[in-house]
C-alpha cells in the first residue's frame, strides 16, 4: 500500500516487531533445549532443576503483562521500549555470568518481564493500531518473527556453544537484542499512526491526518465485565494444553511408537518451519475468510494432526501432522491478539491484551502439570492424543461462544474486513 509515492508506514511496524519477536521471543521460547545439556552439566544440578526457571519465566510474564499493557499507553513508546528491550538483554547476560541455580531463577523474572513487556504485547499492540485492512496477515508476518529465529538463530546458538561455550552463546543473544532492537524502538517504531501523520491502513486510502482518530470499542473495564472476555480467556487457556502438550511430549511419544530417530529429527526440522507457514496462513485466513469460519480450521488443524500422530512412525502422516499442528498452534499466537481486537475493539488495546496475555503464559505454564497427570494415570500417551482431540473441539466452542456474547459497540469506524467477520456469526 503506498501513500503519496511512498510506502505505508506500518510496514515498518511490521519488519521491526518482526526482529522483536526474532530476538527476543524466539530465543526466550524456542532455544531452551540447546542450553540445557551444557549448563547442567557445568555447574552439576539437574535438568529439571534448571527448567524450572522456564516456569518462573512464564509466571513473571503473567504479571507483567497487563501493567506492560497499561504502561504501553502512558509512556513516551521509545522509552518503554527501550527499557524492555534492556531488560530482556539484561536476563541473558546475566544467565552468561551465572553460576548458582538461585541465579537462574533470579534472571528468569527479568526474562520473563522482557518477553511480555517487550515483545508479546508490543506486537499485537501496534499492528493492531496501524492495521485494519490486512490486520490478520500483518498479525501473521509480526508474529512468525518467533519462529524464523528459532530457523536462523538454533544454528548460530548450537556453533556458539560448541566453539565458545554457553556463556558467550548468552553473551551473544544478549548483545544482539541491544545492538538490533534499541536504535528502531528509538528511530522507526510509532505507537499510532498519527505519531506520523497517518491514519491506520483501511480499505479505503490511507489519508494524511493531523488529528489522532478516536478508537472504537470498549474500556478495559468494560470488557473485563463482560462474560465474552472471559470466555475468549478460557478459550486461549484450553488451547495452550491443545498447542503445548504434545510438543514437551514429542520426542519421547515418538520413541514409544517407534519413529525412527531420522524421522524424529525430520519432524521437529519441519515442526519450526510449519509454525511459520501457519501463522501467515491463519492470519490471511482472518482477513479473508472471517472470524467463525478461521477457527474452526484452527481447532480442526490441531484435532487432525492429532490423528496423523497417532500414525506419525510413517514418514508421510509424520509430515501431516507437522503441517496441520502448525495451523492449530496459531490459537495461541495469531489468534488472541486477532479476537482480542475484532471482539473488544482498539480502545485501550494494550491494557484488554496485557490480561489475555496472562492466559496465554498460564496455558503454558500448566501444561508441563497437566499432560504429566494424564500420563501417569493412563501410563499412555494414547489416552493424552484422545483427551487433546476433546480439547480441540471444547477450545473451538469456546472460541464460537466468545465471539457470538461479544458486547456491542459503535463500529462506524471498522473497516470490511471487520463487518465480514461480524457477518459470519450471523
């Protein structure tokens, strides 16, 4: 889209929370596994031990995110940003100069704020204010940053750690937050398009406003008193289980069925790549198919995949289910920032997603628990695929009925593309 010979702003927007989520989300969320052998083996305490920083992680994002939704709004933008992003730097380098677990565990709240703060809410936040046509694909790209840097930087991280050890591999992660994502918080990205003279990119052409254009929807307040919220929460936690459960499973389901250890590489190869192909898939989806019919084929995704993976011992199925569990992960990536906005509106965006963010951290969070429970009652992985299949079909229910109570609001300002998805609950 381009504006007076030039292109559209937002596209900026959307390379620069594309390197946030590269930098900082894919190496918080993506690259754990290949720290864990090295460091526990340094400093002598056990896997477990060590993962559970992962979980303080997670619970340390829980509570950030709605005051990082809040102070989104109310700081100079650059100036939040930037704080974050040291933040998230800070956490890494300081896991290079560890050397107690209490360390870890310590560094892992300073991961965790700096994941929330700089880098989940930020993303849906600003391509949700400079986006109305092609919000879904914008939210799709911005938010496949998370998986491209698990492509690109797994490899760096794995020749970093063999050349030079863990603690530069830190070192390093940390250095490159700082040198990458400071000078564009500074100098490219914008809270609102009318920080620079524009207005968001809708179906009609993009104008040159001087006044900021006020947003529609609802209060946080408001939407916190309304059952669709709740319901659209309870949505993303359910789907955190459906997303996460059979991926810490993977490998050792696959040793149960009897995947070959070439197969298993493959799968996990293409498990990444999938992830990112989904996002850009879902997020199209949203735009042109509308809200209803989009999560069904998410909810679907995940269920089908399930049944691939009862058979993924064969190469082929094996393949299948990577490709329909990469559009069924979007219910916890693309999927609560898209409803967040077409449900509840761009009015106080950041303060309505900071809660939801919580819901995406806890599903997470209990997973680990959860899928553990089932496994040791049933002593089957079986029971966990059948139990995962009633989940993916509760999460689309869920979702339906949070899109069918939304509350009403003065939607003279919403562009096509929100009408068509109102249109498909009709």
């Amino acid at each position: 889209m381009k504006e007076k010979g030039k292109v559209f702003y937002g596209w900026w927007i959307v390379v620069a929370t594309f390197l946030i989520m590269t930098l900082i989300y894919a190496p918080i969320a993506n690259l754990v596994s290949l720290f864990i052998l090295p460091v526990t083996k340094e400093l002598g305490f056990g896997p477990s031990q060590f993962m559970l920083y992962f979980t303080i992680m997670a619970l340390a994002a829980m509570a950030v995110g709605p005051i990082a939704g809040r102070l989104m709004r109310k700081m100079d933008l650059r100036v939040y940003l930037t704080l974050f992003i040291l933040i998230a730097s800070a956490a890494f380098v300081g896991f290079s100069f560890s050397t107690k677990l209490i360390h870890f565990y310590l560094f892992a709240i300073l991961m965790g704020a700096g994941m929330a703060g700089g880098a989940m809410i930020p993303a849906s936040v600003l391509i949700t204010n400079w986006f109305n046509k092609k919000r879904g694909l914008c939210l799709g790209i911005a938010l496949s940053g998370s998986g491209f840097g698990g492509v690109i930087l797994s490899p760096l991280v794995n020749w970093l750690i063999t050349a030079y050890g863990w603690r530069s591999a830190y070192l390093v992660l940390g250095i490159l937050i700082v040198a990458v994502l400071v000078p564009l918080a500074v100098f490219v990205i914008r809270l609102n398009p009318a920080d620079k003279g524009l207005s968001p990119l809708s179906e009609e052409t993009t104008l040159i406003s001087t006044q900021k254009k006020e947003l529609t929807g609802t209060t946080q307040g408001e939407a916190l008193k309304s059952l669709s919220f709740w319901t659209l929460c309870l949505a993303i936690l359910v789907g955190g289980l459906v997303v996460n459960a059979m991926l810490i499973n993977l490998a050792p389901y696959l040793a149960s069925i009897g995947t070959t250890a070439k197969t298993a590489a493959l799968l996990l190869s293409l498990g990444s790549g999938m992830v990112i192909v989904g996002k850009l898939v879902v997020g199209r989806l949203f735009d042109k198919l509308g809200l209803v019919t989009t999560l069904f084929i998410i909810s679907a995704g995940s269920l089908v995949s399930f049944l691939f993976l009862m058979k993924a011992n064969i190469v082929l199925p094996a393949i299948l289910y990577t490709v329909f569990s990469g559009i069924g992960s979007t219910a916890v990536t693309v999927t609560p920032a898209y409803m967040t906005g077409a449900l509840f509106g761009e009015k106080e965006f950041g303060a309505k997603y900071g809660v939801v963010a919580i819901f995406i951290s806890l599903g997470a969070a209990i997973t680990p628990i959860v899928s553990g429970a089932i496994y040791q009652i049933s002593h089957s992985y079986g029971s966990l695929l059948t139990v995962l299949m009633v989940l993916s079909i509760v999460q689309f229910g869920l979702f339906f009925m949070a899109a069918k109570i939304k509350p009403k609001f003065d939607l003279n300002t919403f562009n096509d593309d929100r009408a068509k998805s109102e249109g498909a609950l009709l």
